[in-house]
C-alpha cells in the first residue's frame, strides 16, 4: 500500500539542502507529527547524513517495523519540522528531544 504523505513532494521548499539523506519515522511524514526525537550516528554509506529523526511517541513494535520508516533527504524533514535545522551541523553522536514546556529541541 502506497504511503500518503502529509506534505505533496511538490510543496518541498529548499530549507537545508545539500545535508544528505537520513531515515525517518512515518509518525513524523504521514501522520504529520514534529521531529520529538533527532538523533546522529555513522551514515551507512557516503550520502548518509547520519541524522534518524522520530516523533518520540513511537513503541518498540512500531520502531521495529522497517515498513514505518524511510529514506530521506534531510532537507524533506526540515520541511516537515523547520526546528530540526538549527541542530543538522552538531556532531555525530548528538541528540535531541522536544522539551514538554518549552516545545523546543535541546540537547538530550
């Protein structure tokens, strides 16, 4: 079954282009959820950004569905939730939640 996305692919704007790809969490491109957790490891391969973006609501049975999750390219996602793109140049290893009360990403 074809996945509908929350945002037409021709309604992508240029918000952080050049970043490379990334994985993210259907809860997040077709259900329309913000980015609740970013996280940054070692990309699988040269255009790999590293960066795996999540609602932060998903369960361990979602999560270990591959099919609720894709391929991306990173600046798709920042279309998505703009907050992720003042963090895409912190370091591999780097991680952030959506705090409660402010609605912001910190550092995690």
């Amino acid at each position: 079954m074809a996945k509908k996305f929350a945002i037409n692919g021709a309604d992508i704007k240029p918000l952080a282009t050049g970043r490379g790809s990334c994985f993210a969490s259907d809860r997040i491109t077709v259900d329309g959820e913000p980015v609740g957790f970013m996280y940054r490891e070692d990309g699988d391969n040269d255009l790999d950004s590293g960066w795996r973006f999540l609602a932060g609501n998903e369960s361990d049975d979602y999560v270990s569905d591959a099919a609720n999750f894709e391929l991306y390219d990173v600046n798709t996602i920042a279309n998505y939730d703009p907050d992720i793109i003042r963090h895409l140049d912190a370091p591999i290893g780097s991680a952030y939640s959506r705090d409660p009360s402010s609605g912001k990403l910190v550092p995690d």
